[in-house]
C-alpha cells in the first residue's frame, strides 16, 4: 500500500516544529501563539508580528490535517485509484490536485494495485483518517462494492470516475464510451479494414468496457460488417502481457483481422510489437487504434492511433463535486458527469489511406 499526500509539513532536524517549540523560544504561552497564528483580536499587533516571524524562521507549517481532525473534518480528500503509473490516472490526479487546493484541500493518494482486497483495506483507512470526501475509480477485481457504503451512509461524498460500478446511487463522471468506441471502430473500417478485432473484459464495474464494445457492434453492423465471436477477446487484465497472449490468439485465426480496436493503449502496443515479431506490417496488413492517448502512444514505432480521453477535465470535475457537496452542508442528489469530447488522433498505426 502507498500513500501520497500533497500537504507536507515542514520538519526541522526531523521532526515537526510545534507552537509549543515557538512559545519554549518567545517565553510565551502556547495559547497566546495560537492565538497570534490566527490573527486574534485578543493578541496585540506586535505579538502577532513576532509569532509570525518567529515561525516562519522555525519552519512551521500549521499541520492542517490534525486540526481538521480536532474538529471532526480533516479538510482532505481520499483518492483510492488502481496505480498511479498509468498516464490516464496520473491526469486524472492532477486534475483533482489542482482544484483541491484552490480550495485549501489536501489529497490523500492510496492504489488498490486493481485488488478488492486492498481497495477494501485503503477504503476502510480512508475512513479511519476521516477524510471530508473520495474520489474512486474501481480496481479490476471489485465485484462487491459494499465497503463504500460506510462514506455513503455518513454523508462523506463519494464519486466515482471511469471504471464506476453498476446500481451504486452516487456522483460518478464518465465519458460517453459507447460513442468513443463507435469511432474508433468507424475510423479502422474508414482505413479499409473488413475483418476488426476487439479486446474488452467482463470485469463487475465493466460498463465502460461493454459501452466500447456496443460501440464497436453497432459501427460493424452499421456498415455491413459481420461480427465474429472469435475476433472479441476477453482479457483477465489489462496489461501489456495479456495484449500479446490475446493477440498471438488473433494472428492464429485464419483469416486473422486485419484491424483492432484496443480499449487501451498498452493493449495496442503489444498488439503492434506482437504483429512486428510475426512479421506482419502494421498498418498494411494490420491497422490498430488504442485508447486515452497515453505518452506511449507517440513513442512506439509506429505511432498509435488512439482516442482521446479528458483525464485531467475528469479529476477537477470530481473534485469540485466533493467541494460543493461539502459547502452545500446538505444531502445532494446523486449525478451523473458524462464528456462528450473524445476524438480520434490519426496516427501511423491505422493510417492505411
């Protein structure tokens, strides 16, 4: 388990520097340098002055956290995602950073690594440290979502961004991926491609998977193509090793597809890198579109096609949720976030016209 959070404080040969040390240097009481931190009206100008001068010169930083928990808010939010490694996620989590701390929030950072086990563990510490909000995108494994119910049942918001599970009456923010995968799909049989494979997985909070699989059905029927069983591949994971054993399965097939759609970026590189092994030309013989336009993307030869996804637009409106359902002070109306703005980026992998 990690934890990650963005408010630090300031230690001095190791340890926190306290108003107890600045009141042991000014021979004052520590009531009067909490007082003078916050500007008291009881405390005179040049009191004040000096404190802040003082603690300034020591180091100290006014540990935000223990003084939320003193008064039963800790002014932080929880964000328990699968790893921080993958690009998307990263976004994701710069985005809320950001619009946390316009509002004087920290984030606390757990990964679940896609474990049930650890997500129920990070979220029961979550709880514990009695954070005013979370922020969640489900790890691969969950199927039970019953753990989150200790926020929901307190009034702690809750919001659940991409990977959202299934009946769970809470904010959550999405894309709209059954379109996403409409155009991914539509854009290979643009290229010419009539055979196109897809990779998903049948994981419980699987919507966004199977809204990029109707997308990818319904472009196919739309234009005449049929669809074949054996062209879909269900992943346990989705890991670059499970892209090359799915797609050694689809080079095996005869005729293999000439084009896929990967519901992710790492999948399309291993599908590219399998395909070069094989000594099959990608994007002559075998045309292919990731997804999020991760940094990868543009490293690999070829460069991936890919469908953008706002990562960074998602995590500040997920923050702002947890922010003005708190200030709300009441019990909001659970909603849902859906951007529209996904887009296909052209690049050498699927440009066969």
């Amino acid at each position: 388990m990690y934890i990650f959070t963005t408010n630090y404080i300031v230690m001095e040969e190791h340890r926190h520097v306290t108003i107890y040390d600045i009141a042991e240097r000014l021979n004052l009481a520590t009531s009067t340098i909490s007082r003078a931190l916050k500007d008291h009206h009881s405390i005179s100008d040049k009191t004040i002055k000096k404190v802040k001068k003082t603690a300034e010169e020591m180091g100290f930083v006014p540990n935000t956290l223990a003084a939320g928990l003193r008064g039963n808010k800790s002014k932080t939010i929880g964000v328990l995602i699968p790893t921080i490694t993958q690009p998307f996620l990263s976004s994701l989590i710069s985005g809320i950073e950001v619009t946390a701390r316009k509002s004087d929030y920290s984030v606390i950072i757990m990964q679940s690594h896609d474990s049930h086990e650890e997500e129920v563990n990070m979220a029961k510490s979550l709880y514990s440290s009695r954070v005013s909000g979370v922020i969640c995108s489900l790890a691969m494994e969950t199927k039970d979502t019953s753990h989150f119910e200790q926020f929901s049942n307190n009034n702690i918001p809750l919001v659940f961004v991409d990977r959202v599970p299934k009946g769970y009456n809470t904010f959550r923010v999405v894309i709209d991926n059954y379109t996403a995968g409409y155009k991914a799909t539509k854009h290979l049989i643009d290229q010419g491609c009539k055979r196109i494979a897809h990779m998903t997985t049948s994981a419980e909070f699987g919507n966004l998977y199977n809204e990029r699989k109707r997308g990818y059905m319904d472009a196919l029927a739309e234009h005449g193509l049929p669809l074949k069983e054996e062209f879909i591949i269900n992943l346990k994971a989705m890991t670059y090793d499970e892209g090359v054993k799915a797609s050694n399965k689809l080079f095996g097939l005869k005729p293999p597809p000439d084009g896929l759609f990967a519901p992710g970026d790492i999948l399309a590189v291993s599908a590219v890198q399998t395909a070069k092994k094989r000594g099959i030309k990608v994007p002559q013989d075998f045309a292919v579109i990731g997804f999020n336009n991760d940094p990868i993307s543009e490293i690999i030869e070829p460069n991936i096609s890919t469908i953008t996804h706002p990562a960074e637009k998602m995590g500040k409106a997920a923050a702002n949720i947890v922010i003005d359902t708190i200030k709300s002070a009441k019990e909001e109306e659970a909603k849902e976030i859906t951007f529209l703005n996904t887009e296909v980026l052209i690049r050498e992998s699927s440009k066969k016209i």
